[in-house]
C-alpha cells in the first residue's frame, strides 16, 4: 500500500490527480492541502478517506473543521500546517501549489526521502540547484509533470543526455495567438482564460497566454535537465498534440504524441517506473491530419526573451523573475495593468534588480530565494504604482 500526500488538490492538476488517485487500488492518502475552496476539499478528503486536511487559509480554519466533522480526518490551517503535512510519511507527493507557495512543502517532502511529482515548476524556477541537491541528499527522487518535461522524461528514457543535441518544447500559443500588438492592449484577464486546448485554472491559463508558462517552462528544461539554454527550443504548436520533442546527435528526433489531458503526465509519474492503463482518449491521427508548427513572435510575446536573459544571468535572477511574473500578473487580474505592460514590469523589476547588484548571487539556501522573492515583489509593485 503506497501512501500518498497531494498539494494543492483543489487546483485542475490536485482534481486530476484526485481522479487518478481515486482509481487505484493500492493507495493510502496521508494528506490533502488546498485553499479556500474547503467545501470541495472536504469532499475529496471524505472520498478518499484522507488521514489530514490542510487550508493554506488560517481563516478557512473552523469552515474547513466544520465540513469534515464527524469524519475522523485531521484538519489544519496556514502555511506552517501545509509544511507540517510535507514531513508526514508518504511514498509520492504530487506538489501542485502553483507559485513559490509550493517552495517550502517540496523541499520538506524531499526531507522524507519521497517521490516527489513536481507540478510547481516555480520550484526549479527559483531554486532548482538547491531543489535537486536536497533530492540527492535525501536519496529523494524528482518526477517531472508538466505535460512538456514529462515528454522530454519519457523520450529521453534509456538515451545518453550526452547524445542529445537539442530539446524543443512546444506552446500552443494560447487564445492571442494571432492578436496583433493593438489588440493585445485591450485584451482582458476573461479573454486570457479562455485556452483552446487544456482545461486549466485561471491563473495558468493566463501565464500560458502570455506564453509566461512557456518562459518558467524554458527555465525549469535548462535545470531539470542540465540542457545549455542555446540547446533549448521553443515552438508555438496550435494543436497542442506534440508535447516536446528530442533531437540528437545523429540527427533523429523523438517526438512525444499525447492528448491534451493532464492525467497522462500525472499518471506516468504515478505509476513510474511501470506504466499502466489511463482513462484518457487514444488519438486518431487520420482525423487529426494536420500538424502545425511556428517560431513564436518575441516582439508580441517577450515573455520567452525575458526568460533567456534570466538563464544567462544565473543566481537569483529565476527568483526575481518569477516574483515580478506573480504580482504583474495578480495586478492584470485586478485590471489594474494592461495584458502587454505584464511583460514590461517584469523587464522593468529585474532591471532595478540588476541594478542592486542581488541578481547574481548564488541560490545557496532557501532562505536567500526567499529574500530575493520578496524583495522582487515590493520591487514589482513599486513599478506598477508608478505607472498608475
């Protein structure tokens, strides 16, 4: 019976685990974390028979509490109690907190010796040296479950990374793909939701507009993977089929073909290093017909060029940058930034940074990552202040 902890369950890729998780036989649910929406976290945690159920909320305490009383299941509160939750015993953990949120409970986990399902690429954003040295550490180990490092995971099994070439992950270019730089001024956060392809939260949805996801994404190859940032591709693909490819030095290509469903991703990180029958839909490539592929536009999208910068300044700069993408993007939200200024207060707060002199220095401690997120936050907010 393998015991199981799932962070951020409540989110689109905590529900797909969730379904997975529900599926199998040979599973105990230590624990169940999410945020404020604690009607359906009770409802999980009773469904699966969770041993603890966390709100990151303090204040969602006594509703959380009251929905699962009766129940047996533990119930805490805040962020102390998600990190609490992270030491328990478990075999896997799926980390799915989106943002540095998720920093603190997957590096507790690694502690543990666990497997740990990384969905928060914030993590290897941030800190992903230091991420990966306490897996080692502990004898830990780290899946990928972005649909695109899941892919690159899967082609790469059984190669030398020393033969690849390259690595191409791909974007669907999300629903302003063909918007022209006007437009895009006006474009809303409702608009920026509404994705094409996958079914995601709102948050996500918006990033992957931006093609932000996309530039977290670029930066979480190049250390997941010990990929050279030149060797690294990105390539806008509509129908969101390919999920990356790999090129190696003979010239072949392994291509990842997969429907745009999380739970393929998730349940090869489940069930590693076994495969096992998914619920999800067997493609019928006759129907589909047609591939597409395009450069993506950095003039439109800068986002991708941002993030190419960040890479070849090192240190903290992943830190900085993914803060300054958190509040721009908290503020677009809000309608109080434009969907193309998100891009130019992240340039703009990693360029005062740069200036302090922090950027450089190395991520040699959590608690450093965490300083430099901070301090890019008020960074951040100080430039949207001044440009309202």
């Amino acid at each position: 019976m393998r015991r199981v902890t799932i962070f951020g369950s409540t989110g689109s890729i905590g529900e797909s685990t969730v379904d997975l998780v529900s599926r199998a036989g040979d599973v105990q649910v230590v624990a169940l974390t999410g945020g404020r929406n604690v009607t359906r976290l009770a409802e999980q945690a009773r469904a699966l028979n969770a041993e603890l159920a966390v709100t990151a909320h303090d204040d969602c305490y006594d509703a959380l509490k009251s929905a699962l009383a009766g129940s047996g299941i533990g119930v805490a509160a805040g962020p102390h109690a998600l990190a609490e939750a992270a030491v328990r015993p478990a075999d896997w953990v799926m980390s799915a907190i989106v943002g540095a949120a998720g920093l603190v409970p997957g590096f507790r986990a690694l502690e543990q010796g666990a497997t740990l399902a990384l969905a928060n690429k914030e993590s290897l954003v941030t800190a992903g040296p230091l991420l990966l040295a306490e897996a080692k550490r502990h004898g830990a180990t780290i899946l990928p479950v972005d649909s695109e490092h899941s892919a690159v995971f899967q082609a790469l099994a059984g190669e030398n990374i020393d033969t690849v070439e390259r690595v191409i992950i791909t974007a669907s270019g999300g629903p302003f793909r063909s918007w022209d730089a006007e437009k895009l001024k006006h474009a809303t956060p409702a608009q920026a939701v509404a994705h094409p392809n996958w079914d995601m939260g709102q948050r996500i949805s918006i990033d992957s507009a931006s093609l932000f996801n996309k530039a977290l994404e670029l930066i979480e190859t190049r250390e997941f993977f010990g990929i050279e940032p030149e060797r690294i591709e990105v390539l806008v693909h509509p129908q969101s089929i390919v999920h990356a490819l790999v090129g190696f030095i003979d010239g072949g290509i392994l291509a990842h073909i997969g429907p745009a469903d999380m739970r393929h991703a998730i349940g090869y990180a489940l069930n590693w290093p076994e495969r096992r029958a998914l619920p999800v839909e067997r493609l019928d490539l006759a129907k589909i017909a047609t591939l597409e592929f395009q450069a993506p536009d950095d003039r439109r999208f800068p986002a991708l060029r941002l993030a190419r910068e960040v890479m070849a300044i090192g240190g903290l700069a992943g830190a900085a940058f993914n803060a300054a993408k958190e509040v721009a993007l908290d503020a677009f939200i809000a309608h109080a930034l434009s969907f193309p200024a998100m891009a130019e207060v992240v340039e703009e707060t990693l360029a005062r940074l740069s200036r302090d002199r922090g950027l450089t220095l190395a991520p040699d401690s959590l608690v450093n990552v965490l300083e430099m997120d901070h301090l890019a936050r008020r960074r951040a907010e100080e430039v949207i202040r001044e440009r309202q």
